[in-house]
C-alpha cells in the first residue's frame, strides 16, 4: 500500500472551545449546579466538551454563585489513584503554566477570582479547582480556551443578552441550556451556535448521534452513519436500461 499525502481521504477536524452552559432563573437549579460542577472540574476540564463558561441569569446569579463557590472549595484534589480523588493532576508542566498563567491575567481584566486560583502542593502540577466571576464577554478568561478546571461566571439579563454572549466567541462545540421552557428552549438552541446542545443535562452522549462542531471547533462530524459518510469516498454509477434519446448536435 502505497504510503502518504495521496492515502488520505477525509480528515475530522474537531476542537473544543469556550463552551457555554446557561442557566436561566426558572431552571432547576440543584441538577444544574451539579452539571454545571461536573462539567468543567470533572477530567481537570481537559476535555472538549467541558463547559468553561457559565451565563447565569442576575436574579438568581448571587445565590447560584455563593451556592457555586462553596461546593468548588470542596472539591477533593490528589492522586487519580486514590478513591477519594475527585480532580487530580494536569497533563504537563507546560499545560500547568498555560492554566496557571490566566489567574493573573483575571485579576488583570478586573475579573473576582472566588475559588481556587493557587497552585497545591509543590509536586506534580495540581491546581485548585478555579471560579472567575464578575466577569464579562470581552475578557481574554471568557474568549480563550485554558483547558483546565477553571470556571468563568458572566451574569446576563434577558434572552437575546444570554444568545449575544454564548454566541461570542469564535467557538462552536458544545452548549448546555437550563430552563424549563420549552417554548424558549426551542427557540434558543436554534439560535445558538453549536454543533451538539444540550438541554437540561450534562454531556449524556448517544454514541450514534452526529458529534463535531461550527466556527473554529470544527469540521465534519462523527458518530453512526454519521462516520461512515464522513469517511468514505461515494460513488456513482449511471447505467442506461434502455435507448434514451441523446440529443445529436451536428448531425
């Protein structure tokens, strides 16, 4: 088999991304606060699909915060060998910097940092589980990716405030919605863009179902039949079964 650029057929690009999880004030906020946790702490948030930033609405912003924060302190860090971990170590030295290096730039940009935002220990790379709040959509902490367990919380008044700042990045991956409208939930995961949403729940994939992103978070997708068409070069085949008439030019 011949080797090389010309044995490539199809690429699957996907990146993660500042996804968004929203919560909205007549959500179930117990089961959202949960998943809104488990979805950035649980892995480190080195994970595509992790939710890194949280639109909360104002009039239960303070108390869905102060809830946030207290639960963020507890969260048990050490040894992923031990049964009693929650969140263990970063990949790399490199990676630990990279995290590391955004507390500063948060207290730069004016942004509370209202839970973690230290290192723990001087072994290993660990880092205590980190929540940004008072912050806002044109923030470097709420347009990069830092790929770690760190949370940015952004208060946001109405729905169409909510849509402008999920949509305000130039990622696409993923998107977590809380409420319990119907109406609204059809109404605005139409007008999100992400490639996968979901509403009232975590990241509870079923495998055959279309996975990839828009924007700067991907092209094309996986998952199913999905990867079968993604990945397979198509062909057609005509063949006549009787004598059509060709037209005849020049004849």
């Amino acid at each position: 088999m011949k080797q090389g650029a010309d044995t490539l057929k199809r690429v699957h690009f996907e990146l993660g991304g500042k996804n968004p999880v929203i919560v909205f004030a007549d959500a179930d906020l117990d089961r959202a606060l949960d998943a809104a946790i488990f979805m950035i702490y649980s892995l480190n948030g080195e994970r595509c699909t992790s939710s890194s930033r949280l639109l909360v609405q104002s009039g239960i912003a303070e108390e869905f915060l102060a809830r946030l924060t207290e639960r963020v302190n507890r969260i048990r860090v050490g040894h992923p060998l031990d049964p009693g971990t929650e969140v263990g170590p970063l990949i790399h030295r490199t990676h630990f910097d990279k995290v590391t290096g955004y507390f500063d730039i948060a207290r730069r940009e004016g942004a509370t940092i209202a839970a973690g935002g230290t290192r723990i220990g001087d072994k290993g790379w660990f880092v205590a589980p980190t929540l940004f709040t008072g912050a806002r959509s044109d923030m470097t902490i709420a347009q990069e990716e830092i790929f770690g367990p760190v949370l940015t919380a952004i208060p946001f008044e109405t729905e169409d405030e909510a849509l402008r700042i999920a949509n305000d990045t130039p990622y696409g991956l993923t998107a977590y919605v809380w409420t319990n409208d119907l109406t609204r939930a059809l109404r605005f995961t139409d007008r999100l863009e992400a490639g996968m949403i979901w509403v009232n729940s975590e990241n509870l994939r079923h495998l055959p179902t279309p996975f990839g992103g828009v924007k700067a978070s991907g092209i094309g997708r996986d998952g199913g039949d999905w990867s079968f068409d993604f990945y397979m070069e198509q062909k057609h085949i005509g063949l006549a079964t009787g004598q059509h008439p060709i037209p005849r030019l020049g004849a």
